[in-house]
C-alpha cells in the first residue's frame, strides 16, 4: 500500500506520520515545491521510525511527481492555510490553482488512485477536482466532515465531563464556519441521547463551539490546525487501504442525496477498498433538514466562484 501526501507543511507532515505510525502502509511519499522540504521532514519522520515501532518507509522528494507513480491514495494538502481573520472561503483563488494542477500530476503516475482532498475552502476543491478529472465520483473524498466530527466530540465531553471514548457525535454540512451542521439530537454518551444529560442551551452553545473550532485554533495557533488534520485524514486512509467498512463524515458528490444535485457536501459515508462505497442517508429533523439546505447554498455560491 503506497499513499501520496502532496505537501509537507504542518498538515502534511502530521499526516504523514500518524499514518506512518498505524503501519498498514508500506510507503509514504511526502512531496512539496520546497527544495529539500520534503526530504527533511520524510528524514525526522523516519528517525522516529525505532522509537515509535514502525517500518512504513516515508520518503520526501521535491516536486516529481514520477515518484509518487502507482499510489494507491493520494492526499491533497498543498495551498494557503488561513491566518486570524481569514475565512476558507478567501483561500479559493490561489488554492483552485494549485488543487487543479496538483490533482492533474497525480493522476498521471497513478490513474488508479484515490484522492483525499484536505486544502480549503475543502467542499469547493473537492468539487473542483470532480469537475477536472474523469475520476469516478467514489473515488473522490473531502476530509472535512471528519475533522469537524471529532471537534464536535471533544466539545461534547467537554461538557459532560466524560471521558471522550464514552461520546459519539457527526457533524454533515459544509466544511465553513457557518454551514455545519452538529447533529446535537443524534449525539449519544454511551448510547444514550446527551440530551438526557445537557440543557438544550449548553447543546447550542456546543454546537456553535464546534463550528468555530478551526477559526478558535487558527486565533491560538496564528495559522491552521495540524494534529487533528493529520488525525482525520489517517483515519479516512486507514478505512479505506485497510478495507474496514467505517462510517465517515465526508465531503461526497451528491446526486439526489439528502434532496442535493451537483455539489459535494459533507454526509456519512461507508469507506472501503473503492473508497465511498455507499452514502447514507439519516433521519434529520426539519431544523436540521433547513441547515443542511442553508449550508448546500453556501458552497454552491462558492462552487461559483471556480473557473473550471
């Protein structure tokens, strides 16, 4: 199993190396426009190779694509990340570019792989290398649902002062600052509904937590999150490489879908060896169906500032 992270920031680099550290990949090659970058980052990551009991080779090179050849997945990170102030929408401009042209060299070393898409605004690149490549949809993912999922979870124990391995929380919707949807009714603590033990105020006040999760960080930090990125993404290709069957939320290509056409959009997914091998569809209640209808208007106003 040979996967492809195409930058070597901060997301990258975290990518690399927890999927590195779950050890069901045999390869993972860390490419970025930075001379010697990559190949820095791929040689740190492996001097931790004794220490953390993995043999996943990690490999960095400088812009050739040719030694990405025969990846099985691949995963887009390179772009702008924002900075304080900034939203993912106002990245699109520099980052199609770079998302159209990165998505082109990958496919044409490896026609067969999957691409995992991380750089934001992440629903509008995920439908712009749709619309730019002949990959079939199944083989096309967002990562932003996930990420978003598991902020949603950590606020949620947060509140209940539970440790987090006893919550199960999804938010669908847009990967923005205002179209997710935390699914607050569907959340449970141990199969139980965490409405049997939050107030529907300290519920809202979760959900809008969870929404601003990445721009709270991007305050903090100065510039995006790296480790629950990173986290997210090993995740989505561990499913996926490891033919798991695992339920993600996930930036998907609808075609009727939850009522929505032409645009992708983050909803539960089953991930295998195909990648999206069925969307599913859930109960939502009217509030939630009327967020959802708000945040597929967001990214289709997005959708349209593309130049595909």
């Amino acid at each position: 199993m040979k996967v492809t992270v195409v930058g070597a920031g901060a997301v990258g680099a975290s990518c690399a190396e927890y999927i590195a550290i779950k050890n069901f990949a045999s390869e993972v090659v860390l490419l970025d426009i930075k001379e010697g970058f990559a190949e820095g980052k791929a040689m740190d990551l492996m001097q931790c190779a004794s220490l953390n009991g993995f043999d996943t080779r990690i490999t960095g090179v400088t812009n050739d694509y040719s030694k990405t050849a025969g990846s099985d997945i691949a995963v887009i990170t390179s772009g702008i990340p924002r900075k304080p102030g900034m939203t993912r929408e106002e990245l699109i401009g520099i980052n199609a570019g770079i998302v159209k042209s990165v998505s082109s060299s990958l496919l044409e070393h490896s026609p067969n792989a999957i691409i995992i898409v991380v750089s934001n605004p992440m629903d509008t690149m995920t439908y712009l290398v749709h619309k730019t490549t002949d990959l079939p949809k199944e083989r096309i993912i967002g990562m932003g649902g996930a990420l978003d999922s598991a902020r949603f979870k950590y606020r949620l124990a947060e509140a209940l002062g539970a440790p987090i391995s006893d919550v199960d929380g999804m938010v669908i919707g847009g990967h923005s600052d205002t179209g997710m949807v935390p699914l607050t009714s569907h959340a449970t603590r141990n199969s139980i509904k965490v409405s049997e033990f939050l107030s529907a105020d300290r519920l809202q006040q979760v959900a809008e937590d969870t929404k601003v999760g990445g721009a709270t960080l991007t305050k903090l930090l100065g510039t995006s999150a790296w480790y629950a990125p990173g986290a997210a993404v090993s995740g989505l290709v561990q499913a996926i490489a490891c033919d798991q069957k695992k339920i993600f939320p996930c930036s998907a290509y609808l075609e009727g879908e939850y009522g929505l056409n032409d645009l992708c959009i983050g909803v539960p997914v089953v991930l295998g060896r195909g990648g999206i091998e069925s969307i599913v569809e859930i109960e939502l209640d009217d509030a939630e169906k009327a967020k959802m209808q708000e945040s597929a208007a967001g990214v289709s106003k997005t959708n349209g500032l593309l130049e595909v």
